[in-house]
C-alpha cells in the first residue's frame, strides 16, 4: 500500500504545478457555465420549476457541475497511459513490481484530484458572489453539505473506475479514439451533463438510474441543493459503493488477462 500512497502524493504535488492550465481551464469553465446559465434561464423563463426541479436547484446544479468538472468530466485523458498502450511502453510497466491496475488507478485519482483543488474554490466564489437567480446557493444544511462531500468524492472513485475500463479497452481497439469518443459521449449524456436527469422523460431515467454515470455527478449536485433528500442519498451512497467495488473488480480482474496476452513488437 505504501508505493501506491507514495504515488498518490508525488502526482498530486506535481498536477498542483500546472496553475497556469488551471487558470485557462477555470476562464473556459467560467464562460461555459454563465452560458448554460442563461440558456437554461430561458427555458425556465417565469416558471418556478420543472418536473419538480427548480430554478435554483438548476443554477446550483451547474455552478458545481462546473467547478468539479475533473471530478464529473469522463473526457480528460492521461496521454502518457494512453502512448504506453498503443506504443508498447506498456512492457515497462509490467516489469515492475507493482500492480498495473493500481497504480494506473492511482495516477488518474491524483490527476483529477489536483485539477478539481486548484479550480474549484475560484468558481464556487465567483458562483456564490452572483445576482440572483443566477448564483449558486448555500447547501440546503449542514447534512446536505456533508453528504454533499461524502457522494462527491465516491463519485470520483466511480469516476476513475470507469476510466480504468475505458483504457483497458483500448489494449484490444489499439485507437483511443474511437473508445474515448464513444464512451466519453455515453457518459456525459448519462451522467446529466448534457441534460440535468430531472429534466428528461421518466422512461430516460429510468435508464441512467441503471447506469453508473448518473451517481458520479447527477446525485452529488442534487444532494447539495436539497433536490435529494436524506434517505435517498444516503441510498445513493451504497449504490455509488456497489458500482465501486463491481467495476474495480472486473477492472483488474479483465487487466489482469488482457495483459498476459499482449504481444509488444520486438519482445
């Protein structure tokens, strides 16, 4: 456990380098948000919700879509993993002593880690700061707020385990960008991105009730307005584990086979 920790820390350290990304990164989602914001304002117009989602619950929900993207986003790929699989690098990683699917776990949750700490308070503040309707509003109690936090990070965990699945894919399409592209589209429309949940047909969510993507951003953002209450998120909760523990599970254990057949040219 300890190298994994190890990892965990010298990539965290090196991800909270990149500030100057960081600031391109937090003016893109700055715009994209007040974008969104007076899109969906005007799909509201003077109504005060729809299928039971209000306006303040919308903007609420699209300020901390934007400032946890890293958290939510499936599209943020590590190139030096995906070069490994499609170049051979790969072979260097099986010589070591450690394992594979770990470590490439702990690299994608130290990444998007440093990329959510270094953008999110900036967006949050300017959100908060806001005229009304278009701010974001304070969690809707001290409960909502620490279940906020607790699914916020579980969906992270979920995050990375679909990510792991993702990059597993591709030791057989060797091209990331058909399997990049495809589940990347998938995910986002699934997980609320596109379309906030409660705003599609009920048969629609049904469907991303069954999915795991839903329960990596939809409940967090939910659960911080109040939209969700106690009991459900504390539901959302153990179904967010059950996701967890099934995809890492079937993450290492197809890792662990598709890395024994690989062939790298020359050796």
């Amino acid at each position: 456990m300890r190298p994994y920790i190890s990892l965990l820390r010298v990539r965290f350290v090196n991800g909270l380098q990149y500030r100057a990304a960081a600031l391109g990164g937090m003016a893109t989602q700055l715009f994209w948000g007040i974008m969104l914001i007076f899109i969906y304002k005007a799909f509201y117009g003077d109504a005060p919700s729809s299928n039971g989602f209000s306006l303040k619950d919308l903007m609420s929900f699209l300020w901390l879509q934007q400032a946890f993207l890293s958290f939510f986003f499936l599209y943020d790929w590590d190139t030096e993993m995906l070069e490994m699989i499609t170049t051979g690098g790969i072979s260097y990683e099986l010589c070591r002593p450690v394992n594979i699917y770990q470590v490439w776990y702990v690299k994608l949750l130290s990444k998007r880690l440093s990329r959510g700490i270094l953008r999110f308070a900036p967006i949050i503040s300017f959100g908060f700061i806001m005229p009304y309707p278009y701010n974001l509003s304070l969690p809707e109690s001290g409960v909502s707020l620490l279940l906020f936090i607790t699914t916020l990070f579980l969906g992270l965990f979920l995050l990375v385990a679909v990510s792991m699945l993702i990059y597993i894919s591709i030791f057989k399409t060797m091209s990331p960008i058909g399997s990049v592209g495809i589940f990347s589209v998938i995910g986002e429309f699934f997980s609320g991105m596109a379309i906030p949940v409660p705003l599609m047909p009920q048969w629609l969510q049904k469907v991303c009730m069954a999915l795991p993507f839903r329960w990596i951003s939809d409940l967090p953002a939910r659960v911080y307005s109040g939209n969700i209450g106690t009991s459900e998120a504390i539901t959302g909760i153990a179904v967010q584990l059950f996701w967890i523990v099934i995809l890492i599970l079937a993450g290492a254990f197809i890792m662990k086979r598709i890395t024994r057949l690989s062939v790298v040219q020359g050796g």
